[in-house]
C-alpha cells in the first residue's frame, strides 16, 4: 500500500513515528456546494517524472465533453 511505502520511506529519513491521515472529513455533507444530482469528479494530473504516467489536458477534456453530451453528467474539476 502506498502509506506503507511512504513510512518506509520516512523511516529512512530518520521519522518512526507515523500514522495514517485522518480521513473524517470525507463524511461532511457537501449541500452547501450545490451539485446538480448527476455529476462526476474530474481529477486530472500527471507525473513530472514518469512520463508514461502522462495524459495530456485535451484527454481530460474530451473525457468531460462525452459524459455532458452522451450520458447528461456534469463534470466537476478537482485537483
């Protein structure tokens, strides 16, 4: 898993002491944002380094014109 992968690496920068983060937050209500009732999240990202990890912006961009036009799903940006 990759928090094990981070520990270890911790570790050998001389941090043994660790824990897995806090991931409470993910149950808070998101009403106040208003999303429409079919919508998905658009996480685009890349490697710097490993560019086989790479997938240029106009990807992400026809992935999101699909969904609106095909199937009426709002995409929503989150980075």
């Amino acid at each position: 898993h990759i928090c094990d992968a981070h520990a270890t690496q911790l570790k050998i920068a001389g941090i043994s002491s660790t824990s897995f983060p806090t991931l409470s937050w993910l149950r808070e209500s998101i009403k106040e944002i208003q999303l429409p009732s079919k919508f998905f999240l658009l996480v685009p990202g890349c490697s710097a380094t490993q560019t086989h990890k790479r997938w240029p912006a106009e990807y992400f961009a026809e992935v999101a014109q699909r969904l609106v036009k095909e199937r009426k799903i709002i995409p929503v940006l989150i980075g």
